[in-house]
C-alpha cells in the first residue's frame, strides 16, 4: 500500500512501529492510565438481545448490561449504532425498524421511534441532526430521507431521493444525503433544514462511486465525503467548502474498495478534535489528514468497528464479531487490549461527566 505521509505525523507514527514490531506490543501499559477519564459504551450482543456494555479508562468495565441496569432489567432489540445528541442517545434497531431514545445520563429508555422499513437488504444505516427537533435518517434499499420530530419522537416527513441512500449528515441548518445511483456511481444532495418546509434538493454532487461517511469539520467549515471506490476506482476523500458549497478539495486513498459499508451503519469511522479522520479499511485503520488531505496508516488489520474520543484522540477499535478492543492513543501509543463480554457492534465515546451510575 502506498501512503501518502504527512511529517507531522513522522513521530507518532514512528511510536507506533516501535511498539507494533517490539515484543511490548499491545502489552504497553499507559503511563497516564490514571488521568484518563474516557467512558465508552459498546453496542453488543446479549444472547438475540442487544446490550450496552459500559467501560471507564479509569475504573475499567463498569457494567456489561448498561442498558438492563436502567431498565429493570430488560433488555433492547439488537443494536446497530449508537448515535449521541443533546442530552440523548439513540439506539438503531435494524431488524425492528425502531429507533430507541435514551436518556444520556441515565441510559432510561423514554421514547422509541417506530416504523423505518426492514427486511431483506433493507433496515436503518445513518442519522444526523440539523437542531434540536430535526433529525434526518436514511434506510439502505429505501430512496427515501426520513424527517424525525426529536420532541414527540415521530417520523414528521419523508423525502423522495434520485437513488438508495449511503450516508447522511448536517452542518448547521444544511443536510447532506448520499445516495448510490442505478449505474453504480455516487450522488450526494444538498437540501436545508427549515422547521416550516418543503424541502427540496438544491444543489448535486457527482462522484464516481457512493458516499459511504460524511462528517462535519470540526471547524465548521468543512463537510468531508469519504467514497467507497471499486475495483477500477481509488476510494477518495473529498472536502467541500461549507461557505462556497463547492468541493475544495480531494485525495485519493491507496487501499482496499469499501464496497462492503454501501448502505451500512458508519460504525467504521470517526473524526477527531483536530479533523484526522480514521476509517477502518480491510487492510488497516487508516487516518486521513482532513485539511491536509494526506494518508497514514494507524492500525494494520481488519477493523471494522471503532470510535475516537473527541476530548483526547484515544482510539478504540474491533474485528468484527470480536470481543477485543484495540487501543491507540493520538501519538500512536498502542495500549493493552480490552476485553468486552460479548461480540460488539458499534462503539461509541460518551462524558464521563455526564453519566450517572444506576
């Protein structure tokens, strides 16, 4: 794989050889173990249940049922992702077509969210949040954008879409929605967000392959379009410009097509508080420099499922039906593994400030 390095990153990533290629390893032990105050929570599976397992860097597995400790005891539908907003977190469940929302302090259950579409090749795959009572979700196999009422927790419109949707996202009053086109290639539409509606698509961008992530600069500034490639076509980064809506920018990424995360929840990327964004690629997690627009490769190996702490650049990542989680801190230090009690499907970092105990 050829890589495109940026010498800021010569340092860390030279840390992260070293410890990769030494005997130490994953068996480093994290010299600021006890200033660390990270909490995640992992989606993972609880027999044909799905569970939040809940993990402090500073006291370790905090429960492996987060979700039944809140609610007497019962437990969700499978979990495909986790989303955060405001004061709630909300939980997707594809095989149901419901979305859970929970209080974000307590994790108590206040409100579901019915009827998104499900079956065979079709189910929940991305949401995103353009103010406190608006947020937009997508479903793979649906040509359709669902407007969500955050307040009485309703589905309040829908939106027709030129192709089947890939990935969605917001800055501000503007929301992004990709779609995958009849020939394969990749649309992403630009509408507003506007409480009194209607809304319409107001400006197209074509790209050779579909949208699989896009995520809002930390700057503002910026909305980053990562493309899943093909076996013809590079996946790519792309920049656009939130003050000219154009594209500024792009990168194509040496590495293996995404074609496998089309119309999938984004579990597999993240950005950080400095707009490096990670995305697991089947050969390594890459990190991809945004308003450099440069390529590293952070952690070889196949991982699917990750976050990034956007306090402190701490990465967690796993395989696919894994129990394991891979550390990496933002110099490239890589920490001793966590093990999780059962397989995991998404991740997500949350503050620990914010979090009571049951």
């Amino acid at each position: 794989m050829k890589l495109r390095m940026n010498p800021a990153l010569f340092l860390a990533l030279g840390a992260l050889l070293v410890a990769g290629c030494s005997k130490q390893g994953p068996d480093v032990v994290d010299p600021n173990a006890v200033q660390r105050r990270q909490t995640a929570l992992f989606a993972i599976n609880a027999g044909t249940d799905g569970e939040l397992a809940r993990y402090s860097e500073e006291g370790g597995l905090v429960s492996a049922a987060d979700y039944a400790d809140n609610n007497g005891g019962e437990r969700s539908a499978p979990i495909d992702a986790i989303y955060e907003h405001g004061d709630s977190l909300y939980l997707h469940h594809r095989s149901t077509g419901e979305i859970s929302l929970l209080n974000l302090r307590t994790r108590k259950k206040m409100a579901s969210i019915a009827g998104f579409p499900t079956g065979p090749g079709i189910g929940l795959s991305g949401m995103a949040f353009s103010n406190q009572s608006q947020a937009w979700v997508i479903c793979q196999g649906v040509p359709t954008l669902y407007l969500v009422d955050a307040f009485f927790h309703t589905i309040a419109g829908t939106i027709t879409l030129p192709g089947n949707p890939t990935s969605v996202a917001t800055d501000s009053n503007l929301i992004f929605v990709g779609t995958q086109m009849a020939d394969g290639s990749g649309q992403v539409g630009l509408l507003r967000s506007n409480p009194a509606g209607p809304y319409a698509i107001e400006k197209t961008y074509t790209f050779p392959t579909p949208v699989v992530y896009m995520t809002r600069g930390r700057d503002g500034l910026t909305m980053y379009l990562l493309t899943a490639g093909s076996a013809s076509v590079k996946p790519a980064l792309y920049a656009i410009d939130i003050t000219s809506l154009n594209v500024s920018g792009n990168i194509d990424i040496d590495a293996p097509p995404l074609a496998q995360y089309i119309g999938m929840q984004p579990t597999f990327a993240a950005i950080s508080r400095n707009d490096f964004i990670y995305v697991g690629f089947p050969s390594a997690v890459l990190q991809i420099d945004g308003p450099r627009l440069t390529v590293a490769e952070w952690l070889p190996g196949n991982y699917p499922i990750l976050d990034i702490d956007p306090g402190t650049d701490l990465l967690y990542a796993a395989a696919q039906g894994s129990t394991t989680v891979k550390r990496l801190t933002y110099d490239g230090l890589q920490l001793d593994d966590l093990s999780i009690p059962s397989t995991i499907n998404a991740i997500k970092f949350v503050s620990s400030t914010t979090l009571s105990t049951p």
